[in-house]
C-alpha cells in the first residue's frame, strides 16, 4: 500500500513538467517505476534506459525517439529525417528536440509519462540542453520523470521557483517501519520479534537494498537464535552489504571524492567548518556540496537526533556558518549508518595512521 502511494504521487503530480527520482543506489527507483503499469495500466509510457554509451547526442535522441514511437509508430519521423542529415552537417539539439516536440504535438494525444532511467549515466552537457528545451516547451500531454542517482544539471533552480518540479528523494523513498516489518515478516516469512525489527530498521535506515541483502542471510539462518546473533552482529556478518556500497558508490567516485569521504568519516555531524576543520582544505564546504548533490547517502539530523563522535576526542563543533547551495541553511547532516560503517572500515583499512590524526 506504500508503494502505491509513491506511485500515485508520480501520477497525480503529472501536471508537473518534471517528476525527479532522486536518490542513492539501492532505493528502488527503477522498481516503483517499472511497477507503474500495472498499477496504472490506463497511463501511457514511453520509457528510455540510459547507460555510459548514450553520452552521444545523436544516440540519445535517436533511442528518445524510438521511445516515443512505442506511443505512436508516426511520432518522431521528421526528427529522425533531420538527425540523419544533421550527423552529416553538424548536431544542433535544440533544432531536433524542436523538431520532435511538434512531432509529439501532431501524432500523440493521450497524456503520457517519458520516464529517463539512470538519468546519473548522462554526462554530456548537449543532452542537457536539449532535456531544458524540452522541459521549457514542452507539449501539454508530456511529463517528465527522471531517477537518478545525481542531480542531474538540468536548471532544477528554475524549475522550483516555478513550482514545475516534484522531487521523491531518500526521505521519501525509504522504507518505513510499517514497510520492514512488513518485508520482513509478511513477505518472507521471518518470524522477527518486534525488538530485532527495531534493530534493524535503526541500522539499515530504511534502505531497501540493505534489508533484502541481510534478509538473504537470515533466510540461511536455520534458528531464531542464529537470527538474533546475526542481526546483534550486523556491520561484521553481512559482507554482501559492504560489497555493495563498494561497488556500486564508493569505487563509482572519483578519487577526490573518495578521499573527502575517508576524511570526513568520523564526523557525526556534517557542516561545511566540521569538513574544513578535518579536511584542511579551503573548498571542503565545495565538496559537502558535491557529495550532497550526487546523493552519497547523505541525512538530515533534526536537533534530536544529534549524535556523539564514534571516535575519542573528536567533539562537535560550535556554531557552524550557515550553508548555502541545496543545502538546507542551518541543517546538519551526517552519512548513513551502514555507509558511516563502510567508510570508517576503509579508512582504517587504507589509512589507520590518519584515525589518530
């Protein structure tokens, strides 16, 4: 039933140009995506999984094309005519997505959601240019829907100020304590006592990728009593998990952000002055910013939720300056329990001589 809730926030939001998915690996946006026809069979899709090799401009408008000629045979034709002489004479992307917009005016009528997956593949800014375009002149039957693990570099600043954009981010997309005891106990069948589904939800956060990682462990436990001392044992038991976030996050960044992350690790509380101060670098606060923006499982904290160092000697800081950018002014934010783990193992892995420093 929470799912679909999510789901009827992305259809009830269709006046928005743009619906953006945004959130780290594992928070199951292709999932709640992908489950849209069924539970919407009336609402029309035209859908385009991204990868690396869709970086060229002529790629991707070509796949956007045959994507939105599952809608209608016809759509596209004139844009698809023009790209072809275009590849001889020189690329011009807003001229084809003009092109095509006219083409999605003239041959579909419906309503339709064009759903970007994996929009984080796309780095070439021309494909961005061309997505602004089409957000700016847009035909009134299209929507835009985007999962991505970053922000993408799409003018999202214009986009709020307008109230054209609706954004479903880790907060929304976790799960919550009803979904986990739910996953847990009602769909595959762990009999969990309430105090262990508590330890859970407070380690995985509501992440659901971690949850059905551990649950593929507990499901090999044969007693409650093995259950209990693996869920007691969690950072340690469950390497699948730690493997994940390396292969999927960590590794994925470059080695600038890779080593801010290391760095900022045994902080609690994340401001730019806390990075700064352990960092030893003027543009620490630049790099907050960054990892914020490519969503590296980076959390709020209320003023309730205000945590001690996990390390001897390292206290919270005072008055932190205000932050600026998506950062929220004046909020504090820290790393995911299980990435927090992650990376504090790394550090001490590839760098223990810097722990005491």
């Amino acid at each position: 039933p929470l799912r679909r809730q999510r789901q009827m926030c992305i259809r009830d939001r269709s006046s928005y140009p743009l619906t953006l998915l945004s959130a780290p690996a594992g928070y199951g946006k292709t999932t709640l995506l992908a489950a849209l026809p069924t539970t919407f069979p009336d609402l029309s899709l035209a859908w385009l999984s991204l990868d690396e090799e869709d970086n060229d401009p002529v790629r991707f408008l070509t796949a956007l094309v045959v994507a939105l000629q599952h809608l209608n045979p016809s759509c596209g034709l004139t844009a698809q005519a023009l790209l072809t002489n275009q590849i001889q004479h020189g690329l011009e992307v807003r001229r084809v997505t003009s092109v095509l917009i006219n083409d999605v005016l003239e041959t579909v009528s419906q309503p339709f959601a064009l759903i970007l997956d994996d929009l984080h593949r796309i780095t070439e800014p021309s494909i961005f240019v061309a997505l602004d375009y089409l957000l700016e002149h847009r035909p009134p039957q299209l929507h835009l829907v985007a999962a991505t693990r970053v922000d993408p570099p799409l003018a999202l600043a214009r986009l709020r100020a307008r109230g054209e954009v609706a954004e479903l981010r880790l907060n929304e997309l976790r799960f919550s304590d009803e979904e986990v005891d739910t996953f847990l106990a009602k769909r595959l069948g762990l009999d969990l006592a309430p105090g262990e589904v508590d330890t859970l939800q407070s380690r995985m956060e509501g992440w659901p990728v971690g949850l059905r990682l551990l649950a593929s462990s507990l499901n090999r436990q044969s007693t409650a009593d093995e259950r209990r001392m693996l869920i007691h044992h969690l950072a340690q038991s469950d390497r699948a998990i730690f493997d994940f976030l390396a292969e999927e996050v960590f590794n994925r960044q470059d080695a600038a952000i890779r080593a801010f992350l290391l760095e900022t690790a045994i902080l609690s509380e994340l401001t730019p002055s806390r990075c700064r101060a352990v960092t030893q670098r003027a543009g620490a606060g630049d790099m907050l910013e960054e990892v914020y923006r490519r969503n590296l499982f980076l959390v709020q904290i209320s003023p309730l939720q205000r945590k001690t160092s996990p390390y001897p000697g390292v206290s919270p800081l005072d008055q932190p300056p205000a932050e600026t950018g998506s950062l929220k002014p004046g909020t504090k934010y820290r790393y995911h329990n299980l990435f927090a783990e992650f990376l504090h193992q790394k550090l001490a892995q590839q760098e223990p001589e810097r722990l005491p420093e």
